[in-house]
C-alpha cells in the first residue's frame, strides 16, 4: 500500500468497481506480459497476422448529452477531529491510499479471440463499456456496434455503425458507461459532439449534440488545436482526450514536430469543464506521435493511452483521480487497452484480431 505525507487535508478516494462475471474462453492466444518502465510520446500498426472537510455527493444519472449527472453540492466543513483544527491533519500524518482498481502488477495474460466479434477479418477495437456488453469495432475499416445480454455470452451478430456526416471515428469513439451514448469527432478535428440512442440494441441517431462541449470546442479554435481519442470514465465524471497542433501546410520549422497532450476535463452543470492537461511534463508527445488515450479505469486513476508510432501500449497510475499519472506500466503491443469495470479483464487489438486478456 503506497502512503504519501501531507501537510494539509488529505482527500481520500476510494474507487467502487462492479462485479462482473468469469466465463470459459476459447484457447489461448500466446500473448507476453507486462513491465513497469518509463516512455513518452509516441501510429498504432496493426495488420491481419494471419476540499477541507467536504464531502462530494455522488454523480447523477448519464444524461442525454452522452456525460455523468453533475455532481452533488460539496458538504459542509467538518467537525476538528483527532488529526487536528477545522478537519486539517496534524503535520507527518500518514494517510494510507487504498488500492487502485487496476493492479500495476497485473500480467494481463491468457488472451483468447472475443467471442462473435474476432473473425478472419481485420479488426480493431474502438470502445468497449465498463460492464462489457456494448463495443464499437471496425472490422475491414467498416465502423461496427454489437450488444450482448451478459459479459459471459459471446456477442451478438454485429450491425454496421450509422455516422452523421460530419463525424467519423478515424481518430477515436468514446462509450458511455450505459452504452446509450457516443461522442465522436468531428471530421474538421475541433469539436465532441454526442449521439444518442434509445436502447442499447438500437442505432445511434444522427442528430450530433454538443452542447455538453461547448467550452472545449470554443477552445480549439482559440487554440487552432486539433482533437482526437475521446474517452468518457465509466462514473461519467470525467472525459480524457488528446490535443494537438496540426503541421501547416509549409510543415513545421526545423527542429519542430509540433506539440500532442493528453487532456482532462470534469463534469460540472453546464456541461465538461475547460480541460487541464494531465501529460504536461510527463508524456507529451508530437503530432505525428502522440498519446492516444484509449481507456479509463473506474476509479480514474489508471489511464490506458497507445504511443503512436511506436504502437506501444501503456498505463499509467495516480494515487487519487486529480494527482498526477508518475507511474508507468508498459503492455507491449495491445493496442487500444480498456479495463472492465473490475479491472481484471482487459480488452485490446493486436495483429487484426480484438482479444481479451485476464488479470
């Protein structure tokens, strides 16, 4: 159990993780294991291989707008306690942090084809709900969605992923944790916007809702920045994304390949709040080799990301949802890691196939 010193109040978050189920898988595919080490930066390659005293309220409900419910008013300032005056602990207290939902050590290990997805075809995740029964897939490059009952079935027959124009998901596609809703980005790269549907068996419709981004979309032309890689966190109270500074059409200056962070917004009323970036200093890429969030564990204090270009894979680890990501455990090749809501399954690409590999 890591600890940490503070001189302050210390806020502790404890990530709620569902259940899900174990099943019988098909043989395993041979697949290595991961190791702790420290990258930045960095076009996946895949091919057919043959606050003082307070306490939060709890989100609200996903919303039509594709985002967790805002969350409740903070409580009011607890009573001094033992620790010491107004709810602050006495200086060289040691406050414990409680595990994260993923494992650093995790060995993510025998990986086996996902069931009624993987087939002869080419095929590379793009989303996958926290509970495990929604997933976004291209197979051949033809956007796909398929739903099954229980994590422990095998998916049902895939249908072909209606996208409004305007939109696409060359550069990523976000789920929501009920799998109602999708953001997507648009064509111009600098707007989210959400789609709906009204089940988790029906099409998403075509109408794109951004008014959830608003002041992030404002932001990228202020910025001239382009987006990519969205991913919403299971809870709905966070969404995470790359940013980067498109090359000119005279390309960049010598010496300069442009500039690619990882970003992270929170909800609030009005909708997500100005993004803050959460790879400043620690894994900032360039725009042709940038980190690509692609999952989020769901207590927010793991975020998978694909180093573009090298197609490698990582993740990283805080001790609290607004700490900074100092850890680093390198998964190799799985391309577009996402955890279950448990942690103990992961989901990814690798060589055209989308496999499922255990803790």
């Amino acid at each position: 159990m890591n600890r940490y010193l503070a001189t302050t109040l210390g806020v502790l978050f404890v990530g709620i993780a569902c259940s899900s189920n174990s099943d019988e898988r098909a043989p395993a595919v041979n697949d290595g294991g991961a190791s702790s080490t420290s990258g930045a930066g960095g076009r996946p390659s895949v091919g057919k291989g043959g606050n003082g005293g307070s306490e939060a309220g709890s989100a609200g409900e996903v919303d039509a707008a594709g985002t967790g419910g805002a969350a409740g008013e903070g409580g009011s300032s607890g009573e001094a306690g033992a620790g010491g005056v107004g709810g602050q602990w006495e200086e060289g207290t040691v406050i414990p942090v409680e595990p994260s939902a993923c494992s650093e050590k995790a060995a993510w290990s025998k990986a086996t084809p996902l069931a009624g997805i993987s087939s002869a075809a080419d095929e590379r995740l793009l989303a996958i709900t926290a509970d495990e029964l929604d997933i976004l897939f291209l197979r051949d490059d033809l956007p796909m969605r398929a739903h099954r009952d229980l994590s422990s079935a095998e998916f049902g027959a895939p249908a072909t992923l209606t996208i409004a124009d305007g939109y696409g998901v060359d550069t990523g596609a976000a789920l929501s944790a009920d799998g109602t809703t999708m953001v997507l980005v648009a064509t111009s790269g600098q707007s989210f916007a959400a789609f709906t549907r009204s089940a988790r068996r029906a099409d998403f419709e075509p109408n794109a809702d951004t008014s959830a981004f608003t002041g992030i979309n404002q932001r990228a032309l202020q910025t001239m920045q382009h987006y990519a890689a969205p991913v919403l966190a299971p809870d709905g109270k966070t969404f995470v994304f790359s940013a980067f500074t498109p090359e000119p059409e005279g390309g960049f200056p010598t010496g300069y390949e442009g500039l690619s962070m990882v970003y992270q917004s929170a909800w609030s009323p009005n909708g997500w709040s100005m993004p803050d970036s959460i790879s400043q200093d620690l894994f900032d890429g360039t725009t042709v080799a940038r980190p690509l969030p692609t999952g989020l564990s769901s207590d927010s204090r793991t975020l998978f990301y694909v180093e573009e270009g090298s197609g490698e894979q990582k993740a990283r680890f805080r001790d609290r949802p607004d700490a900074p990501l100092y850890t680093v455990v390198d998964l190799e090749q799985r391309t577009r890691a996402t955890p279950d809501s448990k942690c103990d399954r992961l989901y990814y690409s690798r060589e055209g196939d989308i496999l499922v590999a255990s803790e």
